[in-house]
C-alpha cells in the first residue's frame, strides 16, 4: 500500500522558515519523481515543487523560486521542502504527491505574524 505522510508543519512569523518532510513507504521511492503542492482556503490546489527521482531536477513555482528548495534522500525514503523567508501568502495546507498519482493527507503551514 502506497503512503505518503507529511509533517514539520506549524505556525511561523513572517520572514521564518520550515522545512516539511514526506515519508514514503509501499513502492520503490526512487524511481518515482515526487512533488509539493499547496492549497490555501478558499483556492485551488497548486504545484508549488517537483523534482525527478535522482534529485537531479528540480522546478518551482514562481513566487517560491530562490525561498523554497525541493530535495530528496532516496536511501531514508524522503521527500523535503525547506522553506525560508515565509510570507503570510504562503499559508496553505502543504501536500506531498507521488508525480501524478498518489497524494499525502496533508500538513498545515501558517505564516502569521
């Protein structure tokens, strides 16, 4: 059974950081490209991150490219988003997703001062 279970979420001020993680279990991790998606209230899901299953690739998101970096450790079966200089836009519920199939519960990040 494929699981995909985020956490490292919580509440910061603006201008912190958080770094999410992703454990992965059910099917080989690194063949697969992940991604990190977000969804704040009211909005739709969006792709904030993705990178392929060596780590060699990584894309972002505009508004989060050069704050938030994508990285993966295929021997622990992890997924990570480190996130600096958070802004209270990016407030969402933060998800991990297994390229285009699979999706995690769910971690809320909220950036309040």
């Amino acid at each position: 059974e494929v699981q995909l279970v985020e956490s490292g979420g919580g509440l910061v001020h603006p201008g912190g950081s958080l770094r999410l993680s992703c454990a992965a279990s059910g099917f080989t991790f690194s063949t697969y490209g992940m991604k990190w998606y977000r969804q704040a209230p009211g909005k739709q899901r969006e792709l904030v991150a993705e990178i392929s299953n060596d780590g060699g690739s990584t894309s972002y998101e505009a508004s989060v490219r050069g704050r938030f970096t994508i990285s993966r450790d295929n021997a622990k079966n992890t997924l990570y988003l480190q996130m600096n200089n958070l802004k209270p836009e990016d407030t969402a519920v933060y998800y991990c997703r297994r390229w285009s199939d699979y999706w995690g519960q769910g971690t809320q990040v909220t950036v309040s001062s």
